[in-house]
C-alpha cells in the first residue's frame, strides 16, 4: 500500500505508528483529522435518519474509512505512473515480515471492528472489508499512481477479518446478544457477486497482473541485527549509533541486504553471507561530525598522496587481508575533489578482476565518510583458454548493435560457480551505463547476473 514510510520494528506505540504512516506532514494530518471528524459526525447524522441502532458505530465506520481511502491514495508523495500494474507476491508469508504489511493488518482491525458493530452482521463486515481493500489496491494502480500489491490485500482482509472477530468475542464476553453470521445473507451475498463481478471486469480490461517475489522491507531477526552492530564497530567503533535495522529481500538472485540506518547515513550488510557491506557516513561535500575520525585524528589531506596514508592507516588496522597483493588507487571525488578521495584495493589474476573490494573515501577533513568492504574466499579457478577484451567487445556489437565504451573481465558468480567473464560497458550518457556480460570461455552472452555492478570505470561511482 503506498503511503507507509518504514517504520521502527521494536516500538509499536501510537506516535510511531503515526510518524510510519504520515511521515513529516503535519499539513496533511490535520486536514485529514479534520475530515474524518466531520465524516463521522456527518455519518452519525445520517445514521440517526434512517434509524440505525447504534449511529455512533456508524459515523466511527465511516471516519475510519475515510482516513483509509485519505492514508492508502491522497497521501502526498510517492505517486508515479497510473500503469494498471498490480504486483502478485509469490510469498504471501512475508505480509508478517515486513513493517508495511503489520501496519495494513493494524489499520484494517478497527475497519472490521467497528463494522460489525455497526451492521451486526460479521459476513457483511468481511465482504465489506475485502472489497475496500481490493477497491483500494485498484484505485492506486488505475487512478492514484501508487503501488498495487496482492500482500497488501491479503493484510489489509486479515486486519478486517481479526476486527471482526474481535467485536464477535467482546460481544459475546461482555454479555450482549451475539453477532450471527447469518445476519444479512442475502444483503452479504449480493454485494459480494456484484464486488467479484466489477473486479472482473477490471481485471480484464484496465489491469495487469505481474508476478513478483517479495521486495518489501521486513523486519530484521537478531541475528541480522547483532551482525549489524559487529559489521559497523569493526568499521567505525562506537562512533555510529544505529537506529534501525530492516531486510530488504535480494531479487532475482542476489542477496539479501540488512540495511541499517543510522543519523545523516546508511550502511547495507550482504546477507546471510556477511561478505559485503557497505557505509555511507556522510553524503555532503562540507565535512562534519558524522564523518569517522582516525585515533590520533589525521591532518586534512592536500592531495591524493595524502588522503592515501590516510586510508591506508584506517584500513591497516580493520581489513588488512583485503590489502594483501592488492593493487591500490586513489581517485578524487567530484570536480575539484570537494568530497575528498577515495582509495581503492584491488586484486587481479591473470588479468581478471576478483570479487576482493575494498574502497576508502576519505573527506576533506580527514575523516571517513564512505567505505565499501567485499569479502571473498570462496574456490574458484581461471582457465587459460579465454577470449580477448576486443572478442567480447565484437560478440556484444554484433549482438545489439551498440558501440561499446571499454571491457574488463571480472570473476563473477554465474550459476553458484565463479565464472570468468567479460563486462562490456556502453555509455549512453555520463549517468547511463549499460552492461553486457560475455562468457570468457564459450564467448557467449549472459542474459542475467544477480548483484553486479553495472559501472566499470572506476570506484567513483561504484
């Protein structure tokens, strides 16, 4: 459902649920209490005229819903194309992994509640709320621009259904008549052909379904998060306090990523392996507290000499394997190095690049502010019968007509081997670099590789 921000996995209270769901909007919070109050008294109203038995259930049913439909599509921000696409999750588990999948389940329970409350009928209740929830998802993808996902349907009925069975329970422990889930038959199973009838209809005609693993953020397990907290004291001492720790699910192929945020930054840590991780301290080019300072802190750099020691020092005491036989450069980082430099090691076998990464910005204080870290000692094996840079530079020419700008051959996990392979880089602009990936011994293009990187020119802008 578009509109939730991630929230924080270990505090559920009112305020952090809020701040999950509105983000810094306080504008839009008011106006959207505003109209909620005045939709429930309007529903009150209503209720009163035509004779309801409990008119304050109704105007609460329908303020609830109103700060749905104001939540789930008005909220500002996020909107992209009106596409008609609606994501079909192949793992409907993860709707209890994720912080936007508990937080559809919490909105939906007062929905499913107050409805029964209000019709005394549980199945009307729960036909009511599918159909919201499937009316919700269609208007995002067909109207709103927003995303539309068959977890978020599954979580927001799950919501509805256990308010339901909240209210049937309460009803039943407080002593009042109890709620029959015959109530209403005839009313539940009209609205329910005419709902499966227009979402037919819809599915047919203006939306398309794409399967999709999971993408969502999860919520991290404790072993994710202690690994977290080892990956950013090795790299920065105390220095950083981490203030939440999500998964994000790797696609097609790739690894999962414990992200771990932090103030001013982010890190990610490759998961379950443990072999990557990554650390963005500071992002701006005017050096600050956030930056890692060495212990003695270091002089600022004048060149990239300098900066080298500096990164060299930092690097001696936390990776010194991922030193070893490398090759070190250092780079500046913008036009006149206003972000500093970044050293970078690497390690070659006949002359194909390794998986071994380690990269080192320094800042023009002489802290650190970025560093990437790729472990690697896994088996691995470079034949010596491989075609040449300028074959698979003819191989991908010939396969997609494009000129290509350069080639460097990587060791690169195909198929859960390492593989020697040509990465063909065509530069369509100085921010669009497309890769092609060449079998080093067949000569063959490779249509998908999982997790690499699609810049090869230099660490800059890895």
């Amino acid at each position: 459902m578009a509109g939730f921000a991630p929230a924080t996995p270990h505090s559920w209270n009112g305020t952090v649920l809020l701040e999950a769901i509105f983000g810094d909007k306080p504008g839009f919070i008011l106006v959207s209490a505003l109209a909620s109050l005045a939709v429930f008294f309007a529903g009150i109203k209503i209720a009163r005229r035509t004779g309801a038995q409990k008119p304050w259930a109704v105007g609460t049913l329908w303020a609830l819903v109103a700060m749905e439909v104001s939540v789930t599509l008005l909220l500002p921000g996020g909107a992209g194309a009106t596409d008609g696409i609606c994501y079909l999750n192949r793992d409907p588990a993860n709707v209890f992994m994720t912080t936007q999948g508990i937080m559809n389940i919490a909105m939906f329970i007062p929905i499913g509640f107050f409805a029964v409350t209000a019709t005394g009928s549980p199945l009307l209740s729960l036909v009511g709320g599918a159909t919201l929830s499937a009316a919700t998802e269609f208007a995002q993808a067909t109207v709103f621009g927003r995303n539309c996902d068959s977890n978020d349907f599954a979580a927001n009925f799950m919501g509805a259904a256990i308010g339901v069975v909240a209210a049937y329970i309460v009803s039943a422990v407080s002593g009042q008549p109890r709620f029959r889930w015959e109530s209403k038959l005839k009313q539940s199973g009209i609205f329910l052909v005419a709902a499966l009838v227009a979402g037919g209809i819809l599915i047919n005609t203006v939306i398309i379904p794409v399967a999709l693993d999971d993408s969502s953020i999860q919520l991290s397990s404790p072993s994710q998060e202690e690994a977290a907290r080892t990956a950013m004291r090795r790299a920065f001492d105390d220095h950083v306090n981490i203030t939440k720790t999500t998964l994000r699910p790797g696609m097609e192929g790739a690894e999962d990523q414990v992200v771990i945020v932090f103030s001013n930054g982010i890190a990610q840590l490759s998961w379950p392996s443990r072999s990557e991780f990554s650390a963005l301290l500071e992002p701006e080019s005017t050096p600050g507290r956030y930056s890692f300072p060495l212990d003695p802190p270091a002089s600022s750099p004048k060149d990239a000499s300098d900066a080298q020691k500096i990164a060299h020092t930092y690097a001696q005491s936390r990776y010194s394997e991922q030193m070893k036989e490398a090759t070190v450069k250092t780079f500046p980082i913008g036009d006149d190095a206003e972000f500093g430099w970044i050293t970078s090691w690497r390690i070659s076998e006949d002359g194909v690049l390794l998986p071994n990464r380690l990269d080192v910005q320094v800042n023009r204080a002489g802290r650190i502010s970025q560093l990437v870290v790729r472990e690697f000692t896994e088996k691995y094996s470079i034949p010596r019968d491989r075609i040449s840079k300028e074959a698979a530079i003819e191989v991908v020419k010939s396969k997609v007509r494009l000129d290509p700008d350069d080639a460097s051959e990587h060791l690169i996990k195909i198929d859960g081997g390492y593989k020697p392979t040509w990465v063909v880089a065509v530069e369509h602009s100085p921010d669009d670099v497309e890769s092609f990936f060449v079998d080093s011994r067949s000569g063959e293009m490779i249509d998908n590789v999982p997790g690499v990187s699609e810049n090869l020119k230099s660490p800059q802008t890895s």
